[in-house]
C-alpha cells in the first residue's frame, strides 16, 4: 500500500489559506469601544438608564471577544512546529467558541437586572440617552464595516463581524426606546427595550455557537456534503472502493480530508493523486487532502469494519 499527501497548485483561482489578516481592524475596534464603554456606562448610570447599561456590558463582551478573536487571528498564521504539526490554526475555532460563551454570560448578568428594574423602574433622561446611543451606532457601524469582507470565509472574524453589527442595531434599538420615554413618560420602557436587546442578541449568538461547538467537535463543515466527496472519489479513474474517509475542519477558514483508496490496477502515480487533491480544493473548499492507496479490498486494511467511516 501507499500513502500521499497533497495540496494543489493555483490553476485560475487562489490557494492561499493562510487567514488574511484584520489586525488593523481589530487595533481600531478595540479601541473606539474601549472609549465608548466608559462613556456608555458612565452614561447609564448618571441618568438612569438600564438599555444604555445592557449596552455598555454588551460593548465590554465585544471588547473582549476582539481581543480574544484578534489573539487567535494572529496565532493562526503563525507556521508549524515540531510539537504544533499544523500550527495553531485551530485557536480560532476555540476563540470562536470561547466568544460565543462570553456573551452569553453576559447577557445572563444583564438580564438579571435588567428584570429587577422592570418591577422597580428609575427615571430616566431620554435625550441623553438617544445621544450616547446615537454615538454607538456610528462607531459599531464603522466597526463592522471592517470585518465585513471576512465575514462569510472565517468563524472567527464572523463572530467580529456580528458583535459589531449587532451593537448597531442595539444601539438603534435604546434609540427607539430613548423616543418613546420622551413622548410617553412610560419609565418602564427602559427595561423592556432591555430585555428586547438581550433577546435579540441571543438569538444572533445561537448560531454562532452552535457553529463554533460543531467544528471544536470536528464536525464537517455545513458547507461540504459527505455523500457527494464519496462520489466524487469514487468516480476517479482506478478507485474500487474508499474507506476511512475523514473530513474535519482544522481552523476557521481550512479543512482537511483524509481516505483510504482500494485500487487494484497499482498506484496511479503522483500526477493522479495532485490532481484529485486539486480537484477537492476546487470543488468542495478542502484545503489539504492526504490519500493511502491500497492495491486489493481482500488483503483487508486494520481501519475497515472497525466502526470507522
């Protein structure tokens, strides 16, 4: 039997997984709400108002997720070692998770007393309040404007992105609230707008967490069907059978495959092997292939009929 790895070349698209890197973004996110933090919660507390604290503990998570999901980013690209093989691209699956953790807890403390102030409403200076609400949507917008072309190849900088886009539509959201005290003198808006939040966000940190737990699992990426790379391999010129077929995504942005090919006619050659690596990147987004080629189904392999794929 025989054994192979491979990566294909670039032929009209790239093949460059390495994570591009945000760290401007992030040294830029950290900061502004870092700034708007202190401010929001100073705010909050002067006059009054729970959204603008639900808020602020809001933007504080997110000042700690960039910080974590930055971390990862940067250890992401760093290169291989004789005791981290692949490097430590798999922090971002782990930053991911540990982001999707934070909120939650913080939405449970939020939520806490934010319940405590609806059977107990403060006053509160709405015009105030729509300001410093008003300042956050222009900084969380700006925000996640810079994660946005991220968004849809990394979990990690997805898990950015949606923080900052979620604070936006908080931030409209105490907005809103700030209005309809002022029209209505109905203090107990304040705590409803809240709780709304809270909920809001939760629902938005559902998916990122689900997600996140999946991959630190090593589950297949939602984005590759199983059956359809087992046709796939199966259809190639040669291949009698497959077994021992893996697909489990090594970070954020890259997977990685691994299968064990039944063919009888001999080892098709380097050239074969290349181009079936090439052909997976292409076709399914997997990043790094490794076959074993096995001459004969008879000889049996110690991997086949032992409970594994």
């Amino acid at each position: 039997m025989g054994s192979s790895h491979n990566h294909a070349p670039g032929h009209g698209h790239s093949h460059d997984h390495a994570p591009a890197s945000f760290d401007r973004a992030f040294a830029v996110g950290v900061a502004l709400n870092t700034v708007f933090v202190a401010v929001e919660a100073a705010a909050g507390l002067w006059y009054g108002s729970m959204a603008l604290v639900a808020d602020a503990g809001h933007n504080l998570s997110d000042v700690l997720s960039l910080l974590i999901a930055w971390g990862a980013s940067a250890a992401a690209r760093k290169p291989p070692s004789e005791r981290f093989t692949y490097g430590l691209k798999s922090s971002s699956i782990l930053a991911a998770l540990a982001n999707a953790s934070l909120l939650l807890v913080a939405l449970g403390a939020i939520a806490i007393e934010t319940v405590r102030r609806l059977f107990d409403p403060a006053p509160v200076e709405p015009g105030a309040v729509m300001i410093v609400a008003g300042i956050g949507i222009v900084i969380n917008t700006a925000t996640a404007l810079m994660f946005m072309r991220g968004r849809k190849d990394d979990l990690n900088i997805r898990g950015a992105y949606l923080h900052m886009a979620a604070d936006a539509a908080v931030s409209a959201g105490v907005v809103v609230a700030g209005i309809l005290i002022a029209l209505t003198g109905w203090l107990w808006i304040d705590p409803v707008a809240s709780l709304l939040i809270v909920a809001v966000i939760a629902a938005g940190t559902w998916g990122l967490l689900k997600d996140s737990v999946k991959m630190s699992l090593l589950a297949v990426p939602d984005t590759i069907h199983m059956p359809e790379v087992r046709s796939a391999l199966l259809k190639q010129p040669g291949v009698a059978a497959i077994h021992d077929l893996h697909v489990w995504p090594m970070s954020t942005t890259e997977t990685a495959l691994t299968a064990h090919l039944v063919m009888p006619q001999g080892h098709p050659g380097d050239a074969f092997l290349h181009d079936l690596a090439h052909r997976l990147d292409h076709d399914f987004g997997i990043h790094h292939s490794t076959f074993q080629v096995e001459l004969s189904a008879e000889a049996g392999c110690v991997l086949e009929d032992s409970g594994r794929v």
